[in-house]
C-alpha cells in the first residue's frame, strides 16, 4: 500500500506543478498583453521576422523602432548563419 500511495504522491506534485507554471504562464501573457508598449514591441518583432532584406525595409524599421518609448533601452540583435 505504502508504494501506491508514493506513486499517487508523485503524480499529486507532478500535476500540482504544471498547473502552477500554467498559472505564471497565462499570467504572464496576460500582463504582455495589457502593457502597450510590450504590444508595440511584438508588433515591431513580427514585422521584422516578415520584411523582406534590404536597405529600405531596415530603414523603416529602424524608424518604427524609433517611436518606441526613449526611456527604454533597446536593442536589435543580428545573426548570420554561415554555411560551409
């Protein structure tokens, strides 16, 4: 009985633990959500995930992520995959 109940344990705290990190989860997206200017920032990722490469497309870009808030410290992060 004693292994039973150890396995029933185990599977209480598994659960238990998903459904917390579900909870943080939702919670989370919630407030991504709500924040305007975590909106904008989505918006401004996607369109630079769809744009197509060349000098025009970055200069508007450069210039949308320019109307975000100046208190925030931003970054754009550039990577090169090399295929040898």
């Amino acid at each position: 009985k004693s292994i039973k109940y150890l396995i029933l344990h185990l599977l209480l705290l598994v659960f238990f633990t998903l459904d917390k990190l579900v909870q943080k989860f939702v919670k989370h997206l919630h407030a991504v959500a709500a924040d305007e200017t975590d909106t904008k920032l989505l918006h401004l990722y996607s369109y630079g995930n769809y744009r197509k490469p060349g000098r025009f497309f970055d200069i508007v870009f450069n210039e949308n992520a320019r109307a975000l808030p100046h208190d925030l410290n931003t970054y754009q992060i550039v990577y090169v995959i090399l295929i040898s």
